[in-house]
C-alpha cells in the first residue's frame, strides 16, 4: 500500500534473544550468548575408528554466482508454505520476536561479559571479522545458530533455501553496497568463496521468502538478535527483499545493534536513501517500530550514550567490536600439550591434549585432526572453544595428531604430534578400523580455505554435527516490507595450563 513520505517504512528487523546461561547477582542481567567451557571433549577411539568417517568434517560446498543467470527467475522462488513455528519460550509483540524473559522486561543483557569469557581465545575485542553473503541458497537445519553447519534457530529443519530470486547483475550491485556499509570496519565480506569452517563468521542467506524460515507473519529479513556485541559470531541472518539496507541491518542485529529513527539510518525502518550506520548517537525507535520495552541489547547502548539516553551510536559499538579495517599480518601460534614430538602408549590407555593458541586479535578458530595410520579418523572444529581433548581406549596404531587455527586474513597455521600405541610394528587396522588414502590435508579431509575481501567481479580463493553441549537455540529479529582411564598420570600434570593461559590473556577494560 501506498504510505506517506514521513511514514515509517518497514524494511527489516526484528530482535531477539536466548535462554540465559549466567545471571548476574541481582537476578535481573544475564548473559546469553557467553558460553562457558564445561571440559574437555570426549572420544573414546574405538568408536570413533568404528564410525567410519562419522567424526570427518564434511567439505564446504562453495558457491557459484553464475548459476544466478542459468534458470529463468519464476523458477527460483519456493511455493509459499504454511507460516512457521518459533522455538518453545520465544513470544512474539508486535513486530518482534524474542524470548520471554527480555520481550517482557523481566531481564536485560548484561552490558559486561563474564571476565571467564573475556579470556577464552578468540572472544577479545577488537576482533576481525568475516561476513557471507550466500546468494545460491542450500539445505539448513534447525538449531543453535552456527553458520558453519549451515544451522540456524530460525531455519526449517532439512529445508532447501531457495537461489537468490535475481541476476549476477544484481547480486553484484547489492555486494558491493555491503562491503560500502562496512568498509570503515574489519570486516571482510565473502560472496564467491564461502570461508573455511575453522573461522568464526556471519552468514547471510540473500533471497527467498518470509516462509522459508520458521516465522510467523511476513518480514522483510530476520536475523537472531540480542547477541550484543557478537558474542557468538556465528550468526545466520535472512534479507527476503532486494534491498543492501536490508542485508546490512539483518547483519547488523546480529551484532547487538537495535532499531532507531532516522530515515538515513541503516538501522531504521523509515524509508530514506544513502543509508549509513550512524557515528553519533541516535534515537532508538521502540514502541513506535516494535513495542514497549523490546531493546534487547540496551544496556550496552547506555555505554556510549548515557544511562537513560534511549540512543544507539551504531559506529562506536560496531568500531568496538570490529576494530578499522588496518590488514592483520600477525599470524595466530599454535602449541600441542603436552609438547612431544612423540609419544608411547600402551593399547587402552588415554592421554589428554590442549591447545595453547594465541592471536592478535579475536575472532580466531580452531580445529583439530586426528589420523591414524594415514587415514583420517576425526576432524571438527572446536565450535565450543574448549581448546582440550580428552582420548580413551586407544587402539594399536600410529596416531598423528595436527592442531590448526586461522584468522580472518587468512592466515592458518599448525602443531603436530605423533602418538604410537602398542609398539613401533602397530598394525594399519584393529576393530572396525577405517582404511583408505593417506590424508593430504585437502578439502577432502574438510579443511578449506577462506579468502580475502572480494571486489564485485573479481575471484578469489576462498561435517560434523556441530552440535554445542549445551547450547541453546536463539531467537529472531523479525521485521516488515564420560570417565578417565588409563594414562591419567600423564594426564595430571597438564591440568590448569589452558585456564592460566586465558587468564594470562585476560584484557582489561
């Protein structure tokens, strides 16, 4: 329908939040989004070998624009399907869809991560960053947001996203008014490669329909919300219209940023032209855009515009977040404990390893590789952060184990050890044992490069379950228009070395 030049145009955007998994003392404040590590990860590797490749990360399947040119546009679009179901505990007021507890006012955010999470690698701020623009749609599941295993709370289980409805021209022009939108950041945006699975990123499916996710009334876009100050960083967020605005705000509210007034403004639903993230601070619009007390992150707001001030300065949180965009030349560094070369193991026992990782900025990941006898047997990325891994029952063989992190300039590096259980001449095969080609560290093996920035026409180089234990799925920002065996002597003397090294890392406000 036709509206009137000063009335608000709704584009996107809707927030949302999570169950909480630290509340502060006052009982009001939570933390939604930091997750705390529980322990090491549990293998018992005589399953894993009689699994068959069920612990080997699947290769990431890459992307291609031209497709976009290939069928005709009325054969891209999915049939309207019946309106979805949000996730039990999500209510929805008005235009917005979050949790009870932040929808009603019964908690806020809490403007400060635990300092636990604060020295868990990866999670410090200024942090690089990685956006994926997927015009070629996909299969996505439901669950805990992770873009990596194309999982997002929002999603219809095992349901095909649709190709983006619209030409490589096209696809093309809105890319290049993202990377616009976030060039003072440091923040890449990928659109012919999609980034590796070991490093943290933002995911936004281009295209499709309202239907296509599990919402319940029409939208221009959704994305997950209240992740104030991206403390998952591995979002899944929607732009359904042909609008850059749409995407960038979709992105945007999944890195803590709210709606305001201003048709100037990204972050607004007012209709306007040469839309920006705003440098000052700005009026939020909440009871005229989603309904009373639905900010989610608005004690974070408070940081940069003052107690009460019921103002968002999008630059100066998203600058916290992010950084500018000076090029990372620092690789992260890498360490297996305990540091051997090599170890000797008796059949049955267990050892645990740690990682000692370190970079100069967040945001970097990390994934570990476990083959024996040339062939590999686990290979996932540590989704959780746990940087520990805890081995039982190892069967006879020549175990190699590789540790890799990357950041987002591509930088990827690697530790290595070598475990020999049961002797120098130990068989290739035991139990259920997997046999094939030696691993080559390829893309079969799910370890794929990412790739730099991309310019509009220019290429680039660009599973597991990924399941959390524990983790919780997220909300939506909608809008309109197991027991220690054997070898734990040697497990011992390494406890504490992961947690001192966080707390060494700890920064300081």
């Amino acid at each position: 329908m036709a509206l009137k030049a000063d009335a608000i145009l709704l584009l996107c955007g809707v927030t949302a939040g999570l169950p909480a998994v630290a509340a502060a003392a006052d009982g009001e404040r939570y933390d939604p989004y930091a997750k705390m590590v529980t322990g090491a990860h549990h293998y018992d590797m005589r399953e894993v070998l009689q699994a068959g490749g069920k612990f080997v990360a699947e290769p990431v399947e890459q992307p291609d624009l031209s497709q976009l040119d290939a069928p005709p546009l009325s054969a891209r679009a999915s049939e309207p399907l019946a309106p979805g179901k949000l996730p039990e505990g999500w209510v929805q007021i008005g235009e917005v869809v979050q949790r009870r507890e932040i929808a009603e006012g019964l908690k806020q955010v809490d403007p400060k991560p635990l300092p636990a999470w604060e020295d868990i690698e990866g999670n410090q701020y200024p942090r690089k960053g990685t956006v994926f623009l997927n015009f070629n749609g996909g299969i996505l599941k439901s669950g805990a947001d992770n873009s990596a295993e194309s999982k997002s709370t929002l999603a219809r289980h095992n349901h095909k996203y649709p190709v983006f409805n619209g030409s490589e021209a096209t696809a093309l022009t809105l890319i290049q008014a993202v990377q616009q939108d976030l060039e003072s950041l440091g923040v890449r945006v990928l659109y012919l490669n999609r980034p590796s699975k070991t490093v943290p990123y933002t995911m936004a499916m281009i295209g499709g329909s309202w239907t296509d996710t599990n919402i319940g009334d029409p939208a221009g876009g959704v994305a997950p919300g209240t992740d104030c100050e991206d403390r998952d960083q591995r979002n899944v967020v929607y732009a359904f219209d042909s609008s850059s605005a749409t995407i960038s705000q979709e992105i945007a509210h999944a890195w803590g940023l709210d709606h305001t007034l201003g048709g100037d403004r990204i972050m607004s639903y007012q209709a306007g032209n040469n839309k920006h993230f705003g440098d000052n601070c700005q009026a939020l619009c909440e009871e005229q855009c989603q309904g009373p007390g639905t900010i989610g992150c608005r004690l974070i707001h408070e940081i940069y515009c003052g107690e009460d001030s019921e103002q968002q300065n999008d630059l100066a949180e998203l600058n916290k977040i992010f950084g500018t965009p000076e090029p990372d030349t620092e690789p992260p560094t890498v360490k297996l404990l305990p540091d051997s070369d090599l170890l000797e193991l008796e059949v049955g026992e267990s050892i645990e390893i740690k990682a000692d990782i370190h970079d100069n900025y967040g945001g970097v990941g990390w994934r570990i590789k476990v083959s024996r006898d040339g062939v590999v047997a686990l290979d996932e990325v540590d989704y959780d952060q746990v940087g520990a891994w805890y081995f039982t029952n190892l069967q006879a063989g020549v175990y190699e184990v590789v540790l890799e992190a990357e950041d987002h300039a591509e930088h990827v590096v690697q530790d290595q050890m070598k475990i020999v259980v049961g002797g120098a001449s130990a068989p290739t095969t035991t139990d259920g044992g997997s046999e094939g080609e030696a691993d080559t560290g390829d893309e079969t093996a799910g370890v794929d490069d990412g790739s730099d920035t991309e310019d509009p026409g220019s290429a680039s180089d660009g599973g597991t379950d990924g399941d959390s234990s524990g983790a919780t799925d997220k909300g939506g920002c909608e809008c309109r228009s197991s027991d220690q065996g054997a070898g734990g002597a040697l497990v011992l003397p390494l406890l504490g070395l992961w947690f001192g090294h966080r707390a060494r890392r700890r920064r300081t406000a």
